[in-house]
C-alpha cells in the first residue's frame, strides 16, 4: 500500500489536518470557554455583592438604625417574604394552565390551530415587563375590585382572602397575577418542547393497548417530560423572583408579613424595594440595598440548586429504555 493510498484511507491526504477534527476542537474549545465565562460571570456578580453589601452586613446596627434602613435581618426579612410569596401565588395560578396550553398545542390541536398558538405564546414572552405593569395597574386592579369584594364576603373564613379589602385593587394578589401571565409563555413554550420530544413509539404503544389519549399522556408522555417540566417552572420562578417594573407599578407595598391577599397591607419584594428606593440611597443605604440583592441572588440560586437535585432524581429515566 503507498503512503497515498494510506493517507485517503485515514480520511486526509498526507501531511494535510482532518478538517472535521480541527472543527471539533475549535467548537470543544469555544464551549469550554463559554461554559467557564458563565462560571466567571456568576463568580464576578457575587463578589460585587458581597463586597458592596459588606458594609451593611457588618455594620453595628447602631448605625444602621441612625444612617441605614434599620438592623438588616429585620428590615430584609419582610421583603425576601414577600418576594417568595408573590412568586409562590405566580406559580400556584400559571403552572396548571401553562400544562394545559402545552398539552393543548402538543397532543389535542390540529396543526393549523397549533402552529399560531404556538406562536402567540412566544410572542408574549416578549413582551416588556413595563406594559404588563400598565395593564396590571390601569386595568386589571380596578377590574378586580368587586371579584376581591365577593372573595372577602363568600370565603373571608379563609385566611388567605380575610382583612379589609383594598380600595384600589392593588394587592398582593394583583401583582401575583400579573408575575403569573409573565411566566406562563416561558413555561408553556419549554413544556411544549418537552411534549413534542416524548417517545412516539411509547404514545402508540398506549394507545394500540387501548388507552385514552388522557390515559397516553399520563402513562407516557408526563414521566417522560417530568425533569423538564420541573426546569420549565424553576426558569418562571426566576423570572418571578425578579421580577421589578411590573411589581413597583402594581403594587403597593410595605414592610409586612402577612399571607392576606386582598388588603391594602402587602408585603413587597426584594426587586422593588430596591428599585424605588436605589436612586435616592446615599452611604450605609445604598449598601443596605445592594445586600438585600444579595439575599435576592442567594434566594435564587438555592431555588435553582433544589431543582437540580429534583431533576438529578429523575435523571435514570429515559424515553429510549
């Protein structure tokens, strides 16, 4: 055999590199890289918070009290609640009824129908959050006045809607409203995709046994797609938790720790607070500020960090087995 010979045999002429191996290492080095920027950018955004928020977080609260907002686990508390519950009520409305439209478009509508939806849903992730906090606050809070009215006196026995009903609408449950039709196409749209990739051969499998398209989805197609359904919800519950503009518009908010959804005594988040208060914050203040982003940063990445382990659980199913 020549050395010719030999060379077209390995896939490239003598003395000349594989260009698809080159490609490959090219493409394995720029997704190292990228990989390890975001492990820089992560890196880089918690040490500026850390380090400007230090001074509050060390501070006597002497001082605190005199030139800050007041001792920080206390003042911080009520907002990182509020911050939680607010992303929790989000969720507890968007999660079932993003499902359904998933569902809805991946297994029930016909094409013609489908491919629109589909499309309206991701037009509305895009969306600014600022129009959602005008409709929150100019329509949808003086909508809801006499629904909160009805809620207070049918099912004021319940904790969740007793108090005295807010005058403008404005509640807690209000911005919590407006978080959940924020969050519904980033869920909608990842479950979708989910859907779409459950094993065929499983669906026909249910169906050739005799099985409802209800009884094919929960069998087949929900195990299959649990993992990512769980990380479609913990993107919106990001989303949720950070959410500012839309929040600040809508609600009106305090330092307050109270699960009520329908009176004018709400608890605020975390974003918000920071964003009425941060253009006018001097000294202790603006450090009392950037660290209460830091427990907002913390709150985040424990979220994130208990989804992993709750997808890592169900990491050994596979649609191929």
């Amino acid at each position: 055999m020549t050395n010719s010979s030999a060379g077209l045999i390995g896939g490239t002429s003598a003395g000349k590199a594989d260009p698809k191996r080159v490609g490959d290492k090219v493409f394995g080095a720029l997704a190292g890289a990228s990989g390890i920027m975001i492990l820089v950018i992560l890196a880089a955004v918690a040490t500026f918070l850390l380090v400007q928020g230090a001074p509050a977080l060390f501070a006597d609260p002497a001082k605190l009290v005199s030139q800050g907002y007041g001792e920080f686990a206390s003042w911080v508390l009520p907002y990182a609640f509020g911050t939680v519950w607010a992303a929790t009520l989000a969720l507890a409305m968007a999660v079932p009824v993003a499902i359904g439209i998933a569902l809805f478009i991946s297994h029930y509508a016909p094409r013609r129908l489908a491919q629109p939806l589909g499309y309206v849903i991701d037009l509305l992730a895009a969306v600014p959050s600022v129009v959602f906090g005008l409709w929150g606050a100019e329509l949808l809070a003086p909508a809801v006045k006499g629904l909160y009215s009805w809620l207070n006196a049918n099912l004021g026995f319940i904790p969740l809607f007793s108090g005295q009903v807010s005058g403008t609408g404005r509640t807690i449950l209000t911005a919590a409203v407006v978080l959940a039709v924020m969050v519904l196409p980033i869920i909608t749209s990842l479950s979708r995709e989910v859907f779409l990739q459950a094993p065929r051969l499983h669906e026909e499998a249910a169906l050739a046994l005799g099985a409802t398209r209800w009884e094919m989805i929960r069998m087949a197609v929900l195990p299959f797609a649990r993992p990512g359904i769980i990380a479609a919800v913990m993107l919106g519950l990001g989303r949720a938790l950070g959410e500012t503009m839309a929040v600040t518009m809508v609600l009106s908010g305090g330092r307050s720790i109270s699960f009520e959804v329908l009176t004018s005594q709400n608890p605020n988040t975390i974003a918000a607070t920071i964003a009425l208060n941060f253009p006018e914050a001097f000294g202790l203040k603006t450090n009392q500020l950037i660290a209460a982003g830091l427990v907002l940063f913390l709150i985040t990445l424990v979220v994130n960090m208990i989804a992993r382990w709750i997808v890592s659980r169900r990491a050994e199913y596979s649609g191929a087995n």
